[in-house]
C-alpha cells in the first residue's frame, strides 16, 4: 500500500502589483477626450473636495515642473500641487496659443473677419424635416401621410431604403396594402431632393433621368439623352464601369455618340441624394487634446486648452472639515473623499503629462513629415518611443489610442505616426504611408494613353531602391482607390 506524505516548501517570486493609484492614472490616461470629460463630471458629481477651477484661476495658475514630469506614482506634496488647476504644466500657457489652430492660408483681412464655421450645417436642417415640410404642401389624405412618414423613418443616411417595401410596411402601425404602399412610395420619390426614396444608387440615378425626361421645360434632345442614360443604366453596368461605348451601343442600338453623351448627362446627376443634408445627431467632431505650433526652430506640442478639466482640491472645506470635532466614522468617511479627490487629480496630471511626452517624441521622431508632408513619414513604432521616454509601450499605445493631434497638415490620431516600412538600397527604411503616396505620384504622372501596370510600378520603386512586391503594389493602389490599369485607360480613352 503506497504511504501519503505531506512536503512544505518555500518558493520565492516576484510580480509587479499596480497601487490603487496607478490603477486610476492608467484609467484616466487610455480614455478619449470625451470619456475624460464623462469621467471627470462623475467625480466632480461624487466628490465635493474637487471643484471646478474659475476662468481667473485658471488664467493665473501657477506653473510646476513638477506637474510635467512623468511618474507613475504621484509625488507626496499636498498644498503646492494641488493649489494649481490639474493639467496646467510649465509649457502651458493659455494666453498665448488659440484653444484651436485654423492653419488657414488666408491674408490678414480674411483671417479678421469672424466665420462661424457651422453655420452652414446648422442652417441645411436634416432630409427628414425637409421632405415632412413638402408632404405638408401635398394635401394628401391622413392615411397616405402617415404612410409617406413611415417611409421617411425608415430611410437611411444616404436617403434609400435599404429593405423590400413589403418588410418596411410590415411593421407598419397605420394597416397599409400593396397598393397603399406603392402609392405612398412614388409620392416620396416625387419629392426633392430627386433620387430620395430609391433602393440603390442606380435607382435614384434612374429616378432623376426620368424626372428630367418628363420634365416639360427640358428640350426634347434632353429627353432623348435622359431615356437613353437610363437604359445605359439598367441594361450596361459592365460596359459603363468599362466605359466601353462601342459594346453598349451595340447593345441598345444606338450610336457610340449618343452612348457618350448619355453618358456625360449620367456624370450630372446627384447618387447620394442626402449628402446636402446633415443629421445633427450623428455628426461627430474630432477635438485634438495636443495642438502642435512652430517656436523659433523647433515644433512643440502642447496641451488644446479648450479640452482641459479645469479642477482644483478644495482646501478651504477640507480644513474645516479637519478643524471640526466629528464622529470617527464621519471623520474617516471625509478623509477618504479628500484622498480620492487628491489622487484623481495626480492621475489627471499623470494623463496630460504623459500624452504631451509622448506627442513631442513623436514629433522630434517624425519632424520632416510636419514640413514635406506624407512621404516624409518613417517606420516608427510603439517600442522606439517607449524606450525614449523609459516607459512601458502599453503606456506608450494608451497614450496615442485615441488621441488627436492638430498639426499644420490636418488632425491626426496620435498612432497615424507609427508603422512598418520596407528596406531601401541605401539602408534606410521607408514607411508604408510613404510608399502609398509614391504609387499615387506616379500614376498621377504616367501618361494617359499607357497607364503602368502593377509589375511596371513595382519595378520603377525598386529601380528607386525601393523594394515592393507587385501584389503589395496593387494592395496600396485599391486602399488608395485607384482603378486597375484596364480600366484606368478605359476612362482615359
């Protein structure tokens, strides 16, 4: 019989454990700008030791070099950190830089006069109360209106229907026949903007060429060239997309002529029938937490002012509380607030410091993009930056995840700048965005008649030193949008 025995042993390890601090400076710091904006309303809602710094505060808060440090635990001053507003560090100066850049080339008049640069989108008002304000002009009876609304409920962002019109209905509280439902749909495609309604692209197409061909105003040559685009339409979408007149004459009968001028007046019409009009509750607006600006010689990354949490500890209610003789409960329950708020705001410091290193390393590290542009733009990655600054790149990919930076060339998420490259003859590597824009140059400068093929790009990157496969070369041309070599001489022909 085999005998049970018990052995004791005493093994050694080792593993980080993150304090309840560093904990929520790595929270604060993998958040948005807009959850940074939640997550402060909520302790603000929850905490009364933090309070809202003033406009004046604010304007003439103290500068620490302290506060631009980078540390993952937080320094043990109390009174001189938290008298200043979170987020303010030395190179922080409100006064002198605009919360946002306009980098508009304009000359000192244009750049006086004030725009308010929504106003266009706030004046369009959306598809919907549009085509409700012209159903009301139609003088319909209650049932048909109320189909036509359904249908404008259900249309999507582009103006469509995307389902059968029996599905649409289906769920319909207004009882709706087949007839009814058809009724209520060519009223709606009778409306403006012409095309609304339709269930394609192609379909809204169609839509406005047979408005302009029955269209009394129009001549009868337009009438012509408007029956003849439609049926271009629907019977040669392969030989439209091919531009391969001489084959859709053949197919409807007609001259390659008349095939070409039907299609120039298809080249006219409008396929996205919403796109003058803006749904305000689905647009969203990108607000960079770094704006970069030009000193002297250099480009220095700063914090936008206007994304900020303007917040201050609230000592005068702390030494109160403190000075007050409550009960120990009470007295632990306050104590605890008061270390919650100070920790927040060493976490919020921890966040605007962090993301504003690692936004001027990148720019030190990619300077020549910020002066020639794309092209310019090198491998970079996670790693290089990290071991710059002596962090982590967890920290590093938090840091640039959703953030923005404004720059001379446009707003740009913080992890655009990173990326793998190819090996050039010189040994120096070049990016992928780079490559991608040397693809976009020389089709933009072959000659029209004899468009380069895949193989022939490839071949003219590697005579460049560049060494490109020739399915990544046609990989980069499709993410770039660009048409096949065929095709590209079609519509050139």
């Amino acid at each position: 019989m085999a005998s049970l025995s018990v052995n004791l042993a005493t093994q050694v390890s080792q593993r980080t454990t993150l304090t309840a601090v560093q904990r929520q400076s790595v929270e604060l710091l993998q958040l948005t700008g807009p959850e940074l904006l939640q997550s402060v309303d909520e302790a603000l809602a929850a905490n009364p030791f933090l309070e809202a710094a003033g406009e004046e505060s604010f304007e003439n808060a103290k500068t620490s070099e302290e506060a631009s440090k980078i540390s993952t635990q937080p320094e043990n001053s109390e009174r001189a950190f938290f008298d200043d507003s979170a987020g303010v560090a030395a190179d922080f100066e409100r006064s002198k830089e605009p919360a946002v850049l306009s980098w508009k080339k304009t000359n000192a008049d244009d750049e006086a006069e004030e725009r308010d640069p929504f106003e266009h989108v706030a004046s369009i008002g959306t598809l919907s109360e549009y085509l409700l304000e012209q159903l009301v002009c139609a003088h319909v009876d209650k049932e048909c209106a109320a189909h036509v609304e359904w249908l404008i409920g259900n249309l999507d962002d582009e103006g469509f229907l995307a389902e059968p019109l029996s599905e649409i209905f289906a769920n319909c509280p207004e009882p709706c026949s087949a007839e009814q439902a058809q009724a209520a749909l060519d009223l709606l495609q009778s409306f403006d903007p012409a095309g609304v309604g339709a269930g394609s692209v192609c379909e809204a197409l169609v839509i406005q060429l047979k408005r302009l061909a029955s269209n009394k105003d129009s001549s009868s040559l337009l009438q012509q060239q408007s029956q003849l685009a439609a049926r271009l339409l629907l019977e040669c979408p392969t030989e439209i997309m091919k531009r391969d007149f001489k084959a859709a004459a053949k197919t409807l009968s007609a001259d390659a002529d008349e095939i070409a001028s039907a299609f120039e007046l298809i080249g006219t019409l409008n396929p996205h029938p919403a796109a003058d009009f803006a749904d305000m509750r689905s647009i969203s607006f990108v607000v960079p937490e770094i704006v970069l600006v030009r000193e002297k010689d250099r480009w220095v990354a700063k914090l936008n002012t206007a994304v900020v949490p303007r917040l201050r500890f609230d000592f005068e209610n702390f030494e109160l509380l403190t000075q007050a003789k409550l009960a120990k409960d009470e007295q632990t329950s306050w104590s605890k607030k008061a270390s919650d708020a100070k920790h927040f705001l060493h976490a919020l410091e921890y966040r605007f410091s962090t993301i504003t290193a690692v936004a001027q390393t990148i720019v030190d590290m990619q300077r020549d993009f910020f002066t020639k542009g794309q092209s310019a733009l090198k491998p970079l990655f996670l790693k290089d930056v990290a071991s710059r600054l002596g962090m982590s790149e967890s920290t590093v990919s938090r840091a640039t995840a959703g953030k923005f930076m404004q720059t001379p060339l446009g707003t740009f998420e913080l992890k655009h700048f990173f990326g793998a490259g190819f090996s050039a003859s010189d040994g120096e590597t070049v990016s992928t965005a780079a490559v991608r824009r040397r693809i976009v140059d020389i089709i933009a400068s072959e000659d029209p008649a004899k468009p380069l093929s895949d193989g022939a790009i490839a071949e003219m990157l590697s005579s460049e030193g560049i060494v490109v496969a020739r399915r990544t070369v046609a990989k980069y041309r499709e993410l770039e949008h660009i048409a096949a070599r065929s095709l590209r001489k079609a519509a050139r022909s």
